[in-house]
C-alpha cells in the first residue's frame, strides 16, 4: 500500500503512511489505516480528494493496471 499510494499523481504529495489494523487468514480480510497529511482544505478538497470511494479506486486502478 505503501508504494501504490506514496506514487499515486493524486495522492502521493498527502500520503504518510500504512498499516494493518487487523489481517484475518480465514477469510483474507485485511483492515488497514491510511494516513495522510492534507493542506488546510476546502470542503471541495475533502469531498473530492480525500472522499473514500477515491481513495480505493486509487488502489483498485493500481490492482488493475498490474493485470
């Protein structure tokens, strides 16, 4: 995660680091915690730049683009 969100064009200038939260063998569930460090931000920012459904598709493009 490190490496995928560290080089991200949109994210990697806010990006401090990862880690596991919780990782279960059972059913491959990972829990992790992204931390970044974001400007005094607009409202604009935090909904676009830092909203969620962003910062997965970040990992999912990158999930893809190793295929």
């Amino acid at each position: 995660l490190t490496d995928v969100y560290s080089s991200s064009p949109a994210l990697g200038r806010y990006f401090r680091s990862a880690q596991v939260v919780y990782f279960s063998n059972e059913n491959s569930t990972v829990f992790y915690q992204l931390e970044f460090s974001v400007p005094p931000s607009t409202a604009e920012f935090m909904e676009n730049t830092m909203n969620p459904d962003f910062i997965r598709n970040v990992l999912r493009q990158n999930i893809y683009d190793e295929d």
